[in-house]
C-alpha cells in the first residue's frame, strides 16, 4: 500500500531547490572565467593539492586566484532566502517578488558581462559614463554585421532568459512552501556570517578572488565613478584650450610634410610577451638596416597611450590635440563641442602654416553606417578625406571591416595627395586595419601595390570582430605592418617627409593585468641632426627600443615634437617652446 511522506516529498524539494539555486548562482560567475579562461582552470581544487590543509580550508571557503565559477553572490543569496519570510501563500506577493527577482537577478548577469568585457579588452574597469558612446558605437556595427551566427545568439540568450524565469520561479516556489533542514539552515547562516566578516573585513567592495562576493557593490562603484568623471567634465577649462596657443607665431625655416600613423594595436606586449618577443627581435634589426642603406634614420621609444585594448580615437586624439583625453566620455563630450573646435592642435596649426591635413581611412563595409563625417572634419581640422569608397578597390579583403589591404591603402592615397599638392605642405593621418582584431593581413607585401586590386582573386572576409583574438594572427599582422611601411618610405619617401609612427593601443585579451598602456613610437626622416635631437628624451637609435623603462606620454609629443622642429628650422633658437611632458592642463585652476 502506498503511503504519502510529505517529508520525502519536502526533501526532493530541498534538493531541487539547491541544484537550482546552485546552477543559477555559478552562472554569475561564467563571465568572469570565461575572461580569464587563458590563466583559470574550471575545477578550482587542481591546484590544491599543492597546499597545505591551512591553505586549502582558505582557497575552498575564502579566496582562490583561479576564477573559478565555484562561487556564492551574497546579495542574491541573502535576498532569496530573505524572501522566505515575505512569502506567504498569497500568489500576489509571489508575482511581486518573482518580477523583482527576475530584474534583479538580469541586472547582475548583464553586469558581469559588461564589467568582464570591457576589462578583458580594455585592462580598465568600465564606467557607464564613459563607455556610452562605444555601446552605441558597438551597437552599431553590430547591426551592421547581423548574420545568421548574431540571430541564433539572440534566440539562445532568449531561450536563455526564459530559462532563467521559471528556475526563479521554482526557487520561489519552494521558498514558500519548504520547511529546510538543519544542513540548509546551517549554509545560509554560514553565507550570512562570512559575508559579514568580508564587509567589515574589507568593505564593501568586489574582489574577484573571493568565494563569497558582493555582486551590487561593482555597480555602485560604476555609477559613483561615472559621476565623478561627469564632474570631472565640468572642471574643464575648454575656454582657456582654445585660447591656449603658444605655437600660433612659431616660424621654421622648413616645414616637412608629416605622415602620422597609428598601427592598430600596436602594443608593449611584443616586448613583454615571450611568445611575441623573439620573433619581433628577430625582424627588427634588418628593417631598421634596410632604411639606413637608403639615408633614412629612425628614432624610437615607448609612449603611454590613455587607453588599452581599444578605442583608438582616445589615444590619437590625445596623441595630436597635447592634452591627455583620458577616457571616452570626455572625447565624446569634447567630439561635440562647438567651442572645443577652435583649439589649435597640431593639424589645425599646421593648416595655419599653409598645410593640407588629408585623412585616410580605409575601413570597408561602414557604406550602410551613420557616419558623422561633419563633426569628424571639424574637429580633427581634415581638409579632404580619402575613403574606402574613392578606391574602387575589387581585390582580396581582410579581416576588420573588411578592408583592402593597408599597403594598398596607404599607397593610393600617397598617389593622390602628391598629384594633388604639387609639392605643397601637407599631412597624412591613417590608421591601419589590417593589424585591427581579428588580424587578418595579406602574407606578404606585395612588390607592387597596384597589383594588389586583382578582382580575379576578389573574395571577401567575415570581419569577425567579436571573435577571440589569436596570437599567432597578431604577430604576423605586425610584422606585415612594418615591413610595408618600411617598404613603402624607401620607394614613396622623399628628404622633405617625416613619418611618426606609434601604436594607439595594447591588443585586446593578450596583455596580463597591469601590464602597462606603453606603445612603440618611432620617428623616421632623412635629416639626421633632427632625429639625433630625440636623443635628449631617450628616444633609441634603430626600430628597437633599447630600454623600455623609459617612456614619454601620448599627450607630451605635441609639445615635443614642435620643440626639436622649432630647435632644428626655428628662426630664433632664443624662443623655442618647452616640452611638456604631461601636455596642457585642461582643468579649471
């Protein structure tokens, strides 16, 4: 005879409640290993076994460095078991408490994706009030890229959501009608003890070593940040920036024309990185050789970009305007600000001097994109763009975009502009693609580039840039990327040309943590006395930076660069402007 237990009945309840509880508890730390995937294991106890028992009681119930997912969220612990005692049979309050949980439960899974994301690529945590402008941005190209791999992400993120309701809405469930044994008693009394050790211990605050953590306190800390950098925005003295002008009535005997270029992600990992070193070390040397048979001299050194990982219109923004931008709130702000266009950096000075600032930029598959070319123009001071549209380009495309081939870019333009000026100042401001993640490059440069628009071998490529990077990818994209700028000014440099080469930022996910935002900066021309004077600020001679304790700052080259010009061709040595190290002040005094 069958016999009803209602406590048998109660405890498969338990169980489920925990397994439920369990998987979605883990899930928040999914984020956070999958970032860190390269350095973590998924099972924390591999390397316990190599501790004491003292060390493995800290790793199981404390802290661990492997970011593991084996973790508890105080707040979503503490609030679901909470919710017990507001739970009576009444369904209206159990709707209620679902909708909240539901909310809340998303607001920290989202969160951690965000926060994970953006310091995966970035090494920086993220602020909500500086990261809007690239969400949009990234939205963009998103739906410009939709394909059938983003539809079928969206439907397993809505399957995934759904998902998530109903197991909250079991756990609810069971809240309200289970009556917990004393084990289940005893594991919520311990996540509510040790979370107050961690609060008074260490405040409130996200440590992602730590087996209990504190999901909300991130959030908060994000939103204060942002307000602070809104504040921040406001102490700026925009007024005194377009009135700062020091360089307005410096004359030079010889003006060159100027090739600034940006190598997308182009980063002190190759020195830092064993995997990359070698091989960089192995080709420097006879880039550096091959210019010198021809009368070109090169001067390097580390510079401190603002940014890591990307957003490169923070770095060469910083790099030419001489003031550090900081973070991309305040670039978005000042991209917008009418008064803001008036400032004198280094293009809009040399358009005083009679220059042309022409701008390239190569970037395919943005034709169905909202681009703000207007803003753009005024405020980096372009008097003519150059665009993926004026090639009429049917060769091979690669990777981010996906793009013709840089050289192939760099070399049209070059045609055009010098058809164009007839000898005339200008300058040429380009930012390479094919060194942009996925780092899909072209396998070697090409003896002509003119041959590079085959449309017999026309084949376009996934741009793919939401695709993990892979190392072996990046560093062939590097060295593509020098030996064809170095190609390329040994054929189409001529004495009266300066190239500044630099970086705009560390490649995304491949740096460790607090591994430094330095770029490689190179100066190359064919007067010698101008290059020997970065010698002053430690600048090594060749490709290869000798010493890479010693770095300048992005916002310092504006200064530095106008102070060796203003030194070698200035008409009165007496009044040459100082480096500034740290560029111009932009707060308020």
């Amino acid at each position: 005879m069958f016999i009803f237990d209602p406590m048998e009945k109660n405890r498969k309840r338990e169980i489920y409640f925990w397994l439920v509880f369990g998987s979605l508890n883990f899930l928040l730390f999914v984020p956070a290993y999958i970032a860190d995937m390269d350095r973590s294991s998924f099972l924390p106890w591999e390397s316990f076994w190599q501790n004491s028992f003292v060390q493995i009681g800290k790793d199981i119930v404390y802290n661990r460095s492997n970011l593991d997912v084996f973790r508890w969220s105080i707040e979503f612990s503490l609030l679901l078991f909470l919710a017990s005692f507001l739970l009576p049979a009444r369904i209206n309050k159990k709707k209620l408490v679902l909708a909240f949980f539901f909310s809340f439960y998303l607001l920290l899974l989202i969160y951690q994706i965000y926060h994970q994301s953006f310091y995966a690529i970035y090494q920086t945590p993220p602020f909500f009030y500086n990261d809007w402008g690239l969400l949009k941005v990234g939205w963009k190209i998103f739906l410009n890229d939709f394909n059938w791999r983003f539809a079928a992400l969206m439907i397993l993120a809505l399957i995934g959501f759904t998902l998530i309701f109903f197991a909250l809405k079991f756990l609810i469930d069971c809240l309200s009608k289970s009556i917990f044994s004393y084990w289940s008693k005893g594991i919520m009394l311990f996540f509510f003890l040790e979370s107050l050790v961690l609060l008074f211990r260490w405040g409130y605050q996200a440590w992602p070593e730590h087996v209990l953590q504190f999901h909300v306190a991130p959030i908060i800390k994000n939103i204060k940040e942002s307000q602070d950098a809104h504040a921040q925005m406001k102490a700026m003295d925009i007024s005194g920036l377009v009135q700062h002008q020091p360089y307005k009535n410096i004359e030079l005997k010889q003006w060159p024309n100027f090739f600034f270029i940006f190598i997308e992600s182009y980063g002190r990992v190759l020195y830092d990185d064993e995997n990359l070193r070698k091989d960089y070390m192995d080709y420097l040397p006879g880039l550096t050789n091959s210019l010198e048979k021809d009368g070109w001299f090169s001067r390097s050194i580390l510079s401190t970009a603002p940014v890591s990982g990307g957003a490169s219109w923070v770095s060469y923004s910083t790099f030419l305007n001489g003031f550090d931008f900081q973070n991309r709130g305040t670039y978005w702000a000042l991209l917008n600000d009418t008064l803001f266009n008036q400032y004198q950096h280094f293009p809009r000075l040399l358009q005083t001097k009679g220059y042309r600032n022409y701008r390239l930029s190569a970037i395919g598959g943005s034709e169905d994109m909202e681009i703000p070319w207007d803003t753009y123009t005024r405020f980096y001071a372009v008097d003519e763009w150059i665009l993926n549209e004026d090639f009429d380009y049917k060769g091979l495309l690669y990777g981010w975009g996906p793009s013709p081939p840089d050289q192939f870019s760099l070399n049209f333009a070059n045609q055009h502009i010098r058809e164009k000026q007839k000898g005339d100042p200008f300058t040429l401001f380009f930012i390479t693609q094919n060194s942009h993640n996925p780092f899909l490059c072209p396998d070697e440069v090409s003896p002509d580039w003119r041959s590079l628009n085959d449309s017999t071998v026309n084949q376009s490529q996934d741009s793919r840039i939401f695709e993990k990077p892979n190392i072996e990818s990046y560093k062939k994209s590097i060295q593509y990327q020098l030996e064809f700028l170095v190609n390329f000014i040994q054929k189409e440099g001529r004495a009266e040309d300066v190239f500044v080469i630099v970086g705009d930022h560390q490649p995304p996910l491949f740096p460790q943590p607090g591994a430094g935002f330095e770029t490689p900066l190179h100066i190359i021309g064919k007067d010698s006395v101008l290059l020997q004077q970065f010698g002053e600020q430690n600048f090594s001679s060749g490709l290869e930076v000798k010493d890479t304790s010693e770095y300048i700052k992005h916002e310092g080259f504006y200064s530095l660069l106008l102070h060796h010009l203003a030194k070698r061709y200035g008409e009165d040595s007496e009044s040459m402007p100082p480096y500034l190290p740290n560029g111009y002040s932009i707060i308020k005094k």
